[in-house]
C-alpha cells in the first residue's frame, strides 16, 4: 500500500518540526518530557487557530481558497499527530499498570 503523496509531505514537514523542537529543548539545560509535549501541544493548538483565522477571512471574502485548504490541512495534521501521541501514552501506561510487580 502507498502512502498518497499529499500525506506523506504533511508527515515530513510534522516530522521536521517536531525535530527542530527537539534541539530547543536540549539546549534549555535538560528540559523534560512533559515541557517538550507542552509545546508540542500548543504549537497544535496555534496552527487551528491560525486555520480558523483563515477560514473565517475566507468566508469574509478575503483570502484565497488555497491558503485555507493548506491551513486545514495543517490543522488535521496536527490533531492527528495530538491523537496518535496520546494514544501511545495511554497504552505505554496502561502496559505499565499491567507489569507484575
């Protein structure tokens, strides 16, 4: 199976954020986990606003319909990639949980 080419950008430039991320946080004296997945967080929560943002321009009548595609196409991504992580989390815990002491 092929992945459709649109997806496979979307990932890359995902995959490329989050590793431009992760120098910021090395550099910041041993970040941690939790402060790192924070700003990943936020940084999801910023590109739906900013879809949001543009969408409503466009239904305004300004904008061009395709900086609101590629922004909502941004927007998914990244709640994609919210969900999948969260997803591991909870069965990385609830692995855990099931470890016989």
């Amino acid at each position: 199976m092929t992945m459709p080419a649109l997806h496979a950008v979307q990932a890359l430039s995902a995959y490329r954020a989050v590793d431009s991320a992760a120098p910021e946080a090395a550099s910041a004296g041993g970040a941690d986990f939790a402060s790192m997945l924070s700003s990943s967080l936020g940084s999801a929560v910023d590109t739906g606003r900013q879809a949001e943002a543009q969408a409503m321009s466009a239904i305004g009548g300004g904008g061009d319909l395709t900086s609101v595609v590629t922004a909502v196409s941004r927007a998914e991504l990244a709640l994609q990639t919210t969900v999948a992580v969260r997803d591991r989390v909870l069965q990385a815990y609830q692995d855990i949980i099931k470890m016989p002491i």
